[in-house]
C-alpha cells in the first residue's frame, strides 16, 4: 500500500511540476512575442500555426528523446546540424529577450558606446560563439 502511494504522489508531482515548467515557457514566448515577431521578420504571417507547432512537437519530441535516453546513431555531422538548430533557437530567444528589455541600448548609452554598436553586438556573438566552441571540443575531452 505505501508503494503504491508514494508511486502515485510521485507521479502526480512529476505531472505537477511539467505543468509548471511548460506553464512558464509557454508564458515566456507569450511575453517575448516570439512567434508573432519571427513571422513579422521572415514576412510568414499565414505560417503562424505551423511555428506554433513546430515548437509544441519539438517540445513533446525532446522531453521523450530525454526521458526514454533515444539516440540516433549516425556521422558527426549530425550532432552539427542538431547543434546548429538548436543555437539559432537560443540565439533567437536570447535575441527575442533582449528586443524587449532593450538591454543593448542601454548598455551602450551608458558606456557612451553608440557609435560602436554594430561592433558590440559582434563581440557578443562571436564570443558566445567561441565559448561554445571551447566548452564542446575542448573543456568536454
């Protein structure tokens, strides 16, 4: 009897708690605008519903490829091409938070930089860029 209760309160907090993480991501990209803002940039107004779920199902795929450990054997390449997709969505959520905080230009008003924020803003990319190089092919050997 007490295994099946504690089997059930930790199935019912494991639900609880993926309601509450997925509660608050989903309210993050409501607050940051990310789906409308990226068919405004790419001018895809009648792709609204595919972006929507296309995040959705790459939500439902990578919360089952990390509960169930997939993986997929295969070239390096691929662990690149997956890498690849995976920085332009941070990228773009990092891009989307900083539009709506206006974090850049404040930086740069404050540090008397306006003329240098085209070069501000590559030393932040390239330096994230190189960061995630050094972690994955040389912190991680």
């Amino acid at each position: 009897m007490t295994t099946l209760v504690s089997q059930a309160a930790v199935v019912f907090l494991g639900f609880a708690g993926g309601i509450a993480v997925g509660t608050g991501v989903i309210a993050l990209f409501i607050v940051l605008d990310m789906i409308p803002r990226l068919a405004q940039v790419t001018r895809s107004y009648n792709k609204v519903h595919w972006y929507e779920g296309a995040m959705i199902s790459g939500s439902l795929l990578g919360t089952a490829a990390d509960f169930w450990d997939w993986s997929v054997p295969g070239p390096w390449i691929g662990s690149g091409i997956v890498g690849l997709f995976n920085g332009i969505f941070i990228g773009m959520l990092a891009a989307a938070l900083t539009e709506v905080l206006n974090v850049l230009p404040i930086f740069a008003k404050r540090l008397y930089m306006h003329k240098y924020m085209t070069q501000l803003l590559y030393a932040m990319v390239f330096g994230k860029v190189a960061g995630s190089l050094f972690e994955w092919f040389i912190y991680r050997q």
